[in-house]
C-alpha cells in the first residue's frame, strides 16, 4: 500500500511539472496563460 501512494505522489507531480513547462512554453509563444483563469 505504502509503495501505491509514492506511485500517485510522484506521478503527480511529474504531471504538474509537465503541465507548467506546458503552459510556460504556450505562454512564451503564443501569449496564452492558463492561469489568468485563476487572478481574476
């Protein structure tokens, strides 16, 4: 069980980090942000 939450943990955050580079790079090219969604 103890191996199964290290499992979900780091695919986490290895989906956040890929996520960020991801928008960091539409944001770098194409002036989009997906967190604008989130300042207002």
């Amino acid at each position: 069980m103890g191996m199964t939450i290290v499992y979900v943990v780091v695919s986490l955050v290895i989906c956040i980090a890929y996520f960020t580079a991801v928008d960091h790079f539409l944001m770098e090219s194409q002036g989009l942000d997906y967190w604008y969604l989130f300042r207002k």
